[in-house]
C-alpha cells in the first residue's frame, strides 16, 4: 500500500473514486434507496397488499385469501421467539467482558476505511456459516466498535457488510434450515419422505460444489464490499447519522443485603450455566451434533455462554434489558409477514410457477430455474424453513422427473433463497436495532450486491449442476 505525507505523519492512502466506479455506483444505488425505499414496517404492510392482490388474481375466492392471512398471522409465533431469543442471547454474549475484548481487539486490525468495510464482511460471511443469529450480533458489535475509531468509515456500509452473512452463504453452513430438516426422517414430512427419502448432509452442505461455492460467494461479496464503500466527503460517519450510543451507566455502589448478595454472586451462574450446558450435551450425544443444532439449542448455548461470560447474575440481567428495544421490529412485523406466509401457502400462485418452470426445463437447466424462483419466492416469504415446506414437495419430485440430483438442489435452494435478504426487511431486523439504522441505509449496498451475485450464483448452479452424475429416483415407498 502507497502512503502519503501528511502533517508529518504517514496515513494509508486510498484511492480516489473514479467516475465509473463501484463507489460511484453504490453511492448512486444508495440515494435512490434512501428516497424510495419505505420503512421495514411499511414494507413488509406494502408486501402484504401485493400478494392479496397476486392471490385474487389467480381466481382465489377475496374472502378464502382473507381467511388465510388470518389463519397464519400467528403461525411463526414460535419462530418469533426464536429471532428474540437470538437477539437476546446474541446481545448478552457480545456485551460480555471476554467476547467485548475480542471485539475491540478485532476492531483495531483494519488501518484504513475501506479496509475496515471488507473485514467486517470476511467476519460475518464466515462466522454465519457457524450461526446467523451470531453473525448478526457478533458483526453489529464489532460495527459499532469500529464506527468510533477515527477511520472514517461509512457507517452504512460497514452495516451492509455485517449483514452479508445473511445475504449470501449462511444457508450453505451448518444453520442450514433446508439441510438441517432433510437429515433427520422425522422431521420430515411423510409425502415429502416418499418423495426423497432421508438427503444426508455428504450430499448438500459438505458436497465440494456446495463448499466451492460458499468460498466463491464469500470472495466476490468481500471485494464487493471493500470497492464500493464510500472513502473521502462522500462517506457518512455514525456520527454524520446522527447514530449515538447511551454509555454504561456507572455501576452501583453494592450493599451488603441477602439480596443484593444473590444478585451478585456467581454460585448461581455456575449452577445454572452446568445444568443448561449438561443438556445441550446429552442432546448432542444422543442424535449427534449435527442432527441437535437448531435454533433452540444455539440459543440456549449462547444464553448460558453469556451468562457465564457476565459472571454475575445482575450483569446478565442488566445487559439482557439494554437489548430488549432491538427486539421490537422482530415482534412487530413477524406476524405480518406469517399472514403473506398464509396467502402464498394456500394460493396457486407457487405451485404455477412450479409448474411452468418444469414445463420449461430440463435435466441441466432445471438447477438455474429452481434457483430463480426461489429467489423470486423469498422476497415474500423470507423464512428459509418455513419456505422450504411450500417447495420441498413439488421442486424434489420435478427433480426426480429430471434425474436432478436432490442434494444439490436443497443447496441450488439454499444458495437463492438467501439473495433476496440483501434488500428484504426481515432479516435486517436485529441487526438495524443495534445499529440503530434504518432499512434503507442499507438496501442500497444490499441490491449492489445483489446484482453482482445473482449472476453468478445461476452460473454456479447450471455449472456446478452439470458435474453430478444423473440421478436414479428412488423407488416409491
């Protein structure tokens, strides 16, 4: 790297943006969004409006559409408290002394702005191969630690680059929703079993087309992100945002009551902590540990990792109440977005474009057509699971029809239905509570990405596609 003089002191140079550059682009990109892109609520109220609208158009009965909206306006409740429970044990683990000093140590590895933009982006893509819910919080915290270095580092795009995790190749790694269901008979539905039968994870997430894939994706959306951040005046800092955070308020002066003596004292973490902990590892040792991660047990291990890392109850306590205002987007608009749920469960809408792309395809083509409509799909329905039940049944059995290997297509699934994150509300949610940011200072970055990645995941999936032998359907059950 060149450097320069000045005041006397060697600063890392950058280069300035060029008239065509990705910095140009996103910058551009990011002021159109910024105007027109509504709140996340708004969002998700306009999303609700056009699939009504979709579903009558497919000849639905208004009122049957109405009772489906009803119908599953409640139905990922449990999935609600799943994403709060993220939020929650994702917040006291990074607000926790040890993992704090992790991040602060991380945060001053980066030496200039854009630098620190794509070290943000390596941190949450491969950290969400591990677990989004981390990726989202361990990123947004190291966010917030860099924003108050003096890089001068686009706020926003240091945001976006957090949330890449999301929008890219978390459902290539082990949080794999799709992969994760397909393992295990019992989860699985049994018209779906009759379909494809038990797919281990040896033929989707630790295939080496699958693994390739995740390194290339990874690649490209780092250097996206280190080339489009913004350097010089046409960066906005957090605090050109107007973003400011409320300082630890000074710890009490401790009194010696029995109450104060339980709040205080670690005996009860350790207790606690080891009864949580001997769980997760009878789980694991029972089904194995890939069958036992799931949402809930890598919850209940970064509750109880936190807790223990807090050391005292009243820290834990403390830390847990600080992030309790971030939740509120994820307990608003889930409902919501379970009523689009409903309507495209019980519509045609689906299970005709289904229809048309098998019409429409063949053995090597089929792979980018289910890429392109679950894509499509998950900007209205972004439930990576919940989304894989509407097209498991119809997409694996045209699958067989073409001796498409069906492995790979819970990865062609997995790899589309994740593009769409990078511009849709849903998943920004906890991230945008502890940045205190806006979905629109991030959608801007997010469709940049978007429009270099899409590309080239449909190439991957033709490509790739073509080096798995022809597939022998299993017999019917």
């Amino acid at each position: 790297m060149r450097f320069i003089c000045q005041n006397a002191r060697l600063q890392p140079f950058e280069p300035a943006d060029s008239r065509f550059s990705l910095a140009k682009i996103a910058a551009t990109i990011t002021t159109w969004m910024e105007r027109w892109f509504p709140d996340s609520f708004v969002f998700a109220l306009l999303l609700t409006v056009f699939v009504f609208v979709a579903s009558c158009a497919t000849g639905r009965a208004a009122f049957d559409i109405v009772k489906d909206f009803g119908d599953g306006f409640w139905g990922l409740v449990p999935f609600t408290m799943q994403m709060v429970m993220v939020i929650l044990g994702g917040f006291v683990m990074a607000s926790s002394p040890p993992v704090r000093r992790l991040i602060s140590f991380l945060a001053r590895i980066p030496s200039s702005a854009r630098s620190a933009v794509a070290f943000v982006a390596v941190v949450a893509t491969t950290t969400s191969l591990i677990s989004y819910g981390f990726s989202l919080m361990f990123s947004g915290f190291l966010v917030r630690e860099i924003s108050q270095r003096p890089l001068k580092a686009d706020y926003r795009a240091l945001g976006a680059a957090a949330y890449l995790g999301l929008g890219s190749v978390w459902a290539l790694g082990l949080s794999s929703s799709a992969a994760l269901m397909m393992t295990t008979a019992s989860a699985i539905p049994q018209p779906l079993l009759k379909i494809s039968g038990v797919i281990p994870l040896s033929d989707t997430i630790y295939t080496w087309q699958s693994v390739l894939t995740a390194v290339i994706l990874i690649l490209v959306s780092v250097v996206v992100a280190y080339f489009s951040a913004p350097t010089g005046g046409s960066s906005r800092t957090r605090e050109s945002l107007g973003v400011a955070f409320e300082p630890a308020p000074a710890t009490a002066e401790r009194k010696t009551t029995p109450a104060n003596w339980l709040e205080q004292t670690p005996i009860l973490t350790v207790l606690i902590v080891s009864l949580g902990l001997s769980f997760l590892a009878h789980k694991i040792s029972e089904k194995g540990w890939l069958s036992a991660l799931n949402l809930d047990t890598y919850n209940l291990l970064f509750l109880m990792l936190g807790l223990l890392f807090h050391w005292r109850p009243a820290s834990f306590s403390k830390a847990a109440s600080e992030a309790a205002p971030a939740t509120t987007g994820v307990l608003i608009q889930f409902p919501f977005y379970a009523g689009i749920f409903g309507m495209i469960s019980f519509s045609p809408i689906s299970k005709t474009f289904a229809g048309l792309f098998l019409k429409f395809s063949n053995h090597d083509t089929y792979p980018v057509l289910v890429s392109i409509y679950s894509g499509f799909l998950g900007f209205f329905v972004p439930s990576g699971g919940g989304k894989w039940m509407i097209e498991a049944p119809y997409v694996l059995s045209a699958a067989q029809d073409l001796h498409v290997s069906p492995g790979w297509i819970v990865q062609v699934y997995n790899t589309s239905e994740a593009l769409p994150n990078l511009i849709n509300p849903f998943w920004m949610l906890p991230l945008l509570g502890i940045l205190k940011l806006k979905a629109r200072d991030l959608a801007g970055y997010g469709l940049l990405q978007l429009l270099v990645c899409g590309p080239i995941v449909l190439f991957l999936m033709w490509f790739l596609g073509r080096t798995f032998p022809v597939y022998q359907p299993l017999t019917p059950q």
